[in-house]
C-alpha cells in the first residue's frame, strides 16, 4: 500500500492537470515565436565548434520514467559526460566553447526543452530531472524523501535549483524538491517562475 505522505492532494491534482494544458499552450507558442531564433543559434552553434547542435542525455521523469532531454551544446565534442557535482566550475568553464559559454551564461541553452515540455516529459516548474547514469545518489534520495520528487514532472527550473544554485549537494535538493512537492500549487509556481527570470538576468550581469 502507498505510503500517505507520498501522494498529491486533490487539489494539487487538478492544479498539475490544468497546468499541463497551460504547458502545452505555452511551449507550442514559445516554439513558434522563437523558432527564428533556435534556427539562428543552431546555425552559430555549427559554425563556431564541431559536433551535433543538441545536447541529448536520458533523465528521469515522473513516476521515474525515462526521456531524453534535449538542450544547445555548450561543451567542446569531446568533453566527457559527467554530473556538474564531479567539475569544478574551472573545469566546466575549460570545457566549453566560446559560443557554448554565451549559451549558458543567459541560459539560451535551456530552450530546446520547450520540445520536452510540449512532448509532456517536463513542465516550466518542477524539480530539475537527474540524469540517469551519472546522479545515481540524488535519485536514490529523492524516492527516500516524502513526497517524492517523482510525484509530478520535473521542471525547466524549480525550487531547489534557485535556493542551491551551484551547491550540488544531493540531499539538500532531494529535500528541497520534496518541499517542493509538498507545497506545489498555481502561487508557488509563478512565484518560482517571475524569481528564475530574475535569477538570469542578474546572473549574467555579473558574470
């Protein structure tokens, strides 16, 4: 039997359901307004550095379903594929392309994963999805923490991320996600989403 603690409302149930038809509204509208643009930042991509325009990686999802994630390649071709907790920032900065690091520094490389929010794998607000083969210990703990983080999609930004920002550590965000999930509702999530806003444009001017 399913433990009490780790099940949605019934109110957070129908807020997650109307929200995924918002997620739908929205992810189709930014793929066809910013289209010109993801073409635009393909191009460079292809002509600034060699290898594929897309970073593509399994994550895991809701109910710990796995999907493919997709994002801009901000990394030479031949950077190892590694969880952020094992680099330094030195060694991610070493690592990129001089286009690759523009991409990250105003998070331009997060657009593609309008296509998972669309296909129904992420929402704009959720617990950031771990990567499948390399965060094995942050996804053991976010099924030890109740509720689980597995209980709604994963977002393209979320709560722990803005609290953590480049502290990796993965009990802390297994108990933030949980917190988050705990407390999810229509307020929370546009709260989360005007401070990840905030959060990108104040980060990049200091960078």
């Amino acid at each position: 039997m399913k433990n009490s603690e780790d099940k949605l409302r019934k109110g957070q149930k129908v807020y997650l359901a109307i929200r995924r038809v918002l997620d739908i509204i929205f992810s189709g509208l930014g793929l066809i307004i910013l289209s010109w643009f993801l073409l635009i930042i393909a191009l460079l991509i292809k002509c600034t550095s060699k290898g594929p325009v897309f970073f593509r990686q399994q994550r895991v999802g809701k109910n710990k379903k796995i999907f493919r994630i997709f994002k801009f390649r901000t990394m030479r071709a031949d950077a190892p594929e590694v969880a952020p907790s094992d680099m330094s920032e030195e060694q991610q900065k070493a690592m990129e392309y001089k286009f690759g690091n523009f991409l990250r520094k105003f998070s331009i490389d997060e657009l593609p994963q309008l296509i998972n929010i669309f296909l129904g794998h992420m929402s704009f607000i959720g617990p950031r999805p771990g990567a499948a083969h390399n965060e094995e210990e942050l996804i053991k703990l976010r099924e030890e923490h109740l509720p689980s983080a597995y209980l709604v999609q994963p977002g393209l930004s979320g709560y722990a991320q803005l609290k953590m920002h480049r502290d990796h550590n993965p009990l802390k965000k297994a108990e933030l996600d949980s917190y988050y999930v705990k407390h999810v509702n229509f307020f929370f999530d546009t709260k989360l989403f005007f401070q990840t806003i905030f959060s990108i444009f104040t980060s990049s001017k200091g960078k």
